[in-house]
C-alpha cells in the first residue's frame, strides 16, 4: 500500500475513533456542594452506575466533572443519586432527611466560609445561618489529603497567631520552617528549608517571581503580613509548571483578592523597640463584572540608641519602609478573566554604631550601613474556562520588575540593579476522560543584572526560554500520579531538562503516602544572597572557572526525593492527625560559601559531596474543644566539602523541637509557642587572635512567644491584641567579633546563630468591615 494510503488510512481510523467516543460519551460538569474528602468520596461513589464512565468531584471547585454514556443513562438520573446522597446541586436541594443523615463535618450548608474549605451558594448561607451555630472550629493550617503534591495551606488564621507584620514573621508558628537573621547589623531574616537555606526555596507572589535575585536577602521584609490570605508551603520538588528553580521547595504567598477580600482591613502595631506598623487594605466590588483592590503598607522605626547587648551596634536599623499595591479583575461570568496591577516598594534603613550619622557616610571613624531600595513591579492574569468544558482552561501569567539597590557598609560600596520579564502560558485539558489530565504550555524568563562591589562591576544578562508537559493519572481516588518534564534553553548554561515525579496513595480511609521526586536548577547571586559577608571585614575571593558563567561560577544543580505519610485519626473525642516526611537532597554542582577562613569569604563550584537529609515527625491534637495542640522534632543531617574537607553546614542547627498551644473561648485567643533548637556548628575563628575566637559550637536555646488577643463585633469586626516575643529574653553574646574595632579585619557581624535582640512587648489593633 502505497505511504500516502497509508496516512490517509490512519486519519481516517482516528478520527472513526474520535467520533465513536464523542457519540458514547457525554461530558458534563455539574456544581455540587460538599465539604470535604468524604463528601469527595460519596459523590463520586453516588454515581457510580451503568453508563457513567468517570466522575471527578473537587471540593477547591464544588464541581463535578462526569463522562457518561447518554443512550445508557440521564443526567436526571445522576442527580436524582447526587441529592438522594444528601449532596445539594446549584438550584436544586437534597431533602433535609437526607442532608441531615451527613456526618457532621459534611454539613457545607453551616459553613461560614471560614473553614478551610468552601463556601455554600449565597441563598443557602441566608437561609440557615440565622438559624445555626456552628460549633466546629476551622483549621488554621492543614495539609490536603486530594493534592498528589503534599502542601501545606496556612490559612490567614494562622498568621493571626503572631503579630505577622511581614512574611518572614509569619512562620514562627510553623515547625518546617526556620527563620534566623541573616547577620547582627542589617536587621534581614532567611529562612531554612529542609536545612537549605532559603536561596534554594522558590519563593512566588500568586505563582508569579516574587522576591528573588537581588531582593532575597531583604525580600521577606517586604511583604507585608496583613496583605496575606493564605502560604501553601511545598517541600521537595513541585510542578514543573512553575519553573525550574526549587531545589528545596516552594513557598507561595496569596493575596487578599479585590472580589472576596473585606470592603476594608485595617491594622495598626507598635513594640517596645520603638517600631511602628500601620496597614490599610481596600477592596470595592464595581458592578459584577469588575472589582478593584488596594493594599496599603507604612513602617518605621526611630530608635537609634537600641542596643540591648550593649555591643555598640543598634540591634536593628532604623528607617521607613513604605509599599502599595493596586489591582483590578474583571470577569465576564462566561468562563474570561483578568487580573492585572502595580506593586511598588521603598526602603529606606540606616545602621551601624548607635553613634553614627549621616555625616559619617563611608568614614574610618564610625561605622555605618545604609539600604535604600527602590522596586517597581506590573503584573497581569489573562485566563479561560471553556463554559461547557470546564476541565479545559489557558492561562497566561505576566510580570516586569525593576529593582535597585543602593548600599554601604562601612567603607564598602555594594549598588546593584535588576530588570526582570516572565511569561508563562498553561493550557490544561484531559484525554478522552478525566482519569488522564495534563497541563502543558511555555515559558519565558529575562534578567537584567548590574552589580558594583567596591571597584568592581559584573554585569551579566540571562534569558531562559522553556515548555512544559505535565501529566496526571488517577486511576482511581486511592492513587494520583503527576509526571512533569520542562525543558529550557538558558544562553550561558545552555539546554538542560527538569523531570519531576509525585505520587499519592491513600491505602485505607485517612492514611496517605507520598513520594516526590526531580532535580532543580537556579543561578546562584554571590553578593546579594551574602549581604552578612559584606558586612564584615572578609577578603571575597571568587574561585570561578568559565568566564561566560555568572561570577565564572556554573549553575548550582540539585536531586530532591522525598516520601511522606500523614495519618488523620480520632483522639479525645476530636480529630488528630500524626505526620512523618523525609528529604534527601543531593548536589550535583553547588556554589560553596565558604567561610571556614576567618579572614574571607571564598565562592567556588562543588568538588566532591553536598547534601541535606530532612526528617520530621510532627502531631495535632485537640485534647478538649477549646485547645489546638501541636506538636513537632525536626532532625537534619546537612554536610559539604569545604576544600576537600567533608563538613557540617555552618549555623544550622540539628535538632529542633516545637510545640504551640492555641486557646479560643467566647472571643479570646491564647497563642503560645515553644521552639528548641539544638546547637550550630560555628566555622572556623582559629585564624584570630584570641580575644576574637569563638567556640566550635554554639549553645542551644529555648525561644518562647504568646499573644493573647480579643475579637469585638461580627459584621464590623475588632481585634485587640498583645503578645511578647523572647519571653526568656535570650540573645547571643558577642553576636558581632571585634564590635569595638570595626574597621579592623577581625571585624565580623556574619556569624549569627541567636536572638541579636533580647524580650520585646507589643500590642495592636484591627478593624475589619466586610
């Protein structure tokens, strides 16, 4: 047979095909209301019959996905199952019998729409919540038994359990994540992340860049925490979908949206440092089309005589941090919509010796450090929903940012600027029936850097074009499979792949394993990321080889795999769950910082091993009605070679032990909260003279904080809070070497592993209408 009659003969059995399946199979998408993952199951379990072929319900969604057969069964048939199983659909009610025969944790038509899942329609909420008392409390955070990928979802609850005036505030009630102060005078926090530090998180605003680059080491500063609605909190690898840079995990921040947020948030706080908060979020729903939104942040502080180790140094800088954004979104009501904005930030700060002035800028007599930082970002969402398809969307993610840095430490000079482009466009359908979903699209990313370090300048420009394909299988609700694979074109470094591979398996009702595995990729920012050597008196040394690579370093290159099991059950009358997850993190070629000569700070590229074993056990509980209890030990086992020499990864600490309790009764809230943490190993100080020499170790500390705060009003509501962080008032001694002589080369303010401030009181305010 003749090649043409061939294809043509091929055409035409695929297309046969094709028809066959769209004249059998009807796909549909209804709205049910539920709850939770039992709700999940009896839904899917309801329609269960001859002529329906596949039925995914999402309870993110409240929609039922089904693929039927018509000629064997209606879709009045499905829902008259759908409503017989207590389960009510957009226009139509499942009798009272029925709905009342649902376990209490089902009952969707009470929800306030302030648990952690899913509002009823507006009518249904009317009718029943004059008359219910909803008597469960909703979870602040918890970790999705239905998502394949394990995240971890803090709600804006949680964030209210500490004062949160920024991000880097808001994981001092979370036992995964560590936060620590970069160094003892520029005021900036890191986190850690499966004993990484947080250069290796991939940190994005509403799956867009968010601060990275040159904004990491201030970049938790800048988002303020009453912006936040919700952190999703990923360890290990994540989809491919959102890039190539995890190594460690991702974390993404979302917003308060213009068309769900409160018509107004306000929040005011002062602490006995002399800081000042004050915030102001807008939201004003046009008509039902558009809705616009802005948020509104101010902080300062004046207090430049705060030195409570009496170092010398003030503890923190003062200074004034203003940002704002302002977004709109507009939906057609037919499956279009756009979201777009402008975000702005500006920073100012000032620190050094509590003597120092503006006057002494870059002298020999009194050290001084000064930060200003200017960013401007524009952002915008573009998407669509097919109506009668709604498994079937495109989307496309925009955002520019420019970011300058200006700085001075001392007699060191460090400005710096950054222009950023990102596009990223996801389509995502199923094949043949919702059993098979993919996502799949392309990628664009542009950097524009600019760095001057003392008398040297290093410029350097990357552009990466990259696409996707993500495939989901879900043979049945026990199982989920997700394998991702992205390829990319960097122009210095240039093709490489990223697979990526998680797994979900539920084996009995409440037990689910996880397994996660990929590699991640990111260039590595020597200066930026390692502000705290810039500080101190260390000589930089840059050991690089090719000169076409940034800094003439290679990209750093990483293999994460996990496997976690989290396990709900019922203790004291209530639901617990108990969890267990480990990481392993592997380095195929890493840029070493290392700092085991006391007298300079050497980058070079990888030889020989690095990596990062992450185990952590962790426990909630709910021992009476009114107290949450969690409970958590974290372990890591975190090691690289320094010259040949395989060593601990310096201040990170082994062991971390966490406990909070958290007390809600008739408005009142009681949060307190307990962090153990082992001792670090410190590197090397031999080098200096004796009087500057510090122990291989450091101590291990206890930290405690509590706030208690009182809820006013229902429609209009108000908080009133107090709280003291360091309850023990703990500080590390001798945070900053050579303190009193800070222009000598002994002079070093990098080798942070406590408190640098000791106990801090504060109280706040906030008014909400909605």
């Amino acid at each position: 047979m003749p090649a043409y009659k061939k294809l043509l003969l091929c055409l035409f059995l695929l297309t046969s095909v094709h028809t066959y399946a769209q004249q059998q199979d009807s796909v549909r998408t209804l709205k049910v209301f539920g709850e939770c993952g039992q709700c999940k199951r009896r839904i899917e379990t309801a329609v269960k019959m001859k002529g329906v072929s596949s039925a995914q319900w999402s309870p993110d969604t409240q929609q039922l996905v089904l693929a039927y057969n018509a000629t064997l069964v209606s879709l009045s048939d499905i829902e008259a199952k759908i409503l017989a199983a207590g389960h009510d659909l957009e226009g139509r009610k499942a009798t009272d019998e029925a709905y009342n025969a649902l376990p209490p944790c089902c009952h969707y038509r009470e929800n306030t729409g302030e648990a952690d899942h899913h509002a009823d329609t507006a009518a249904i909420k009317t009718a029943q919540l004059k008359e219910v008392t909803v008597g469960a409390r909703a979870r602040s955070s918890y970790i999705s038994g239905l998502n394949p990928i394990r995240t971890e979802v803090m709600t804006d609850k949680e964030l209210l359990k500490a004062a949160c005036c920024n991000l880097s505030e808001s994981f001092e009630t979370n036992p995964s994540v560590d936060v620590s102060y970069n160094d003892a005078v520029t005021g900036s926090k890191q986190i850690q992340l499966l004993g990484l530090s947080g250069n290796y998180t991939q940190l994005t605003v509403e799956n867009l860049p968010g601060p990275r680059g040159l904004a990491t080491p201030l970049g938790l500063n800048s988002i303020a925490g009453p912006w936040v609605q919700s952190i999703q909190l990923i360890k290990g690898t994540g989809s491919v979908v959102n890039g190539y840079e995890s190594i460690a995990g991702q974390i993404n921040v979302e917003l308060r949206k213009p068309q769900t947020a409160d018509q107004l948030y306000a929040n005011a706080y002062v602490n006995s440092n002399g800081k000042t908060d004050l915030n102001l979020d807008l939201a004003h729903k046009l008509n039902n089309r558009w809705s616009t939104g802005l948020l509104l942040h101010d902080d300062f502080l004046e207090n430049k005589n705060l030195d409570m180790n009496k170092d010398g140094f003030r503890d923190l800088p003062t200074g004034n941090q203003f940002s704002a954004i302002n977004r709109w979104d507009y939906t057609d009501g037919k499956g279009f919509e756009t979201q777009f904005g402008v975000k702005a930030l500006y920073d100012n700060r000032t620190g050094g010796q509590t003597g120092f002035r503006s006057a002494d800028k870059l002298s020999a007599s009194v050290y001084g450090l000064g930060i200003n930082t200017q960013r401007y970002e524009l952002f915008g969402k573009i998407g669509y929903v097919f109506p009668q398809q709604t498994y079937k969307s495109i989307g496309l993610q925009l955002s520019a940012i420019d970011h300058q840095q200006d700085a001075y430490f001392g007699q060191t000079i460090y400005n710096a600027q950054q222009q950023n482009f990102y596009s990223n466009l996801v389509y995502q359908s199923i094949i043949n029936n919702t059993k098979h979903k993919f996502k799949t699209g392309a990628s664009f990313l542009y950097d524009k850097y600019d760095e001057t370090y003392k008398a040297d300048n290093y410029k350097r420009n990357e552009i990466v074009a990259g696409a996707f394909f993500e495939y989901t299988y879900t043979p049945s609700e026990k199982v989920t499979v997700v394998a991702g694979l992205r390829g990319d074109h960097h122009n210095e470094f240039g093709n490489f792949l990223t697979p990526r591979l998680n797994v979900r398996y539920e084996p009995i009702e409440g037990t689910t394993l996880r397994l996660s595995a990929g590699r991640g990729q990111r260039t590595a920012n020597i200066f930026a990321e390692n502000m705290s050597a810039l500080v101190s008196n260390r000589d930089v040394v840059i050991q690089g080889g090719a000169t076409t690579y940034a800094y003439g370093l290679k990209p750093e290159v990483a293999w994460n795999k996990g496997i976690s099991v989290d396990q709900k059950f019922h203790l004291f009358n209530n639901d617990a769950s108990a969890s267990v997850d480990f990481f392993r993190n592997d380095f195929t070629n890493q840029v070493v910082v290392d700092l085991e000569n006391a007298r300079q700070v050497k980058f070079y590229n990888l030889e020989g091993k690095s990596y990062s074993n992450s185990l952590q056990l962790g426990l909630n509980l709910a021992p009476v009605k009114e107290l949450e209890v969690h409970l958590a030990y974290r372990y890591f086992d975190v090691k690289t070679d320094y010259s040949g020499e395989l060593l601990e990864r310096p201040l990170i600490s082994k062991d971390r032990a966490f406990l909070s309790l958290d007390y809600s009764i008739a408005g009142w809230k009681i949060d307190y909260t307990i962090n153990y943490n082992g001792r670090k190993r410190i590197p090397s100080t031999a080098e200096n003279p004796a009087v500057y020499q510090l122990p291989a170790y450091s101590n291990d500390f206890v930290l405690m904080n509590a706030q208690v705060s009182k809820t006013v009003g229902k429609q209009r509501a108000m908080d009133f809070y107090v709280g003291i962080e360091n309850i023990g008032g703990y500080m590390q001694q001798g945070a900053i070497l050579a303190a009193d002589q800070p222009f000598s080369p002994y002079f070093d303010a990098s080798l942070v592993w406590g408190p640098v401030s000791g106990r801090m009181a504060y109280a706040g305010w906030r008014y909400k209408i909605k």
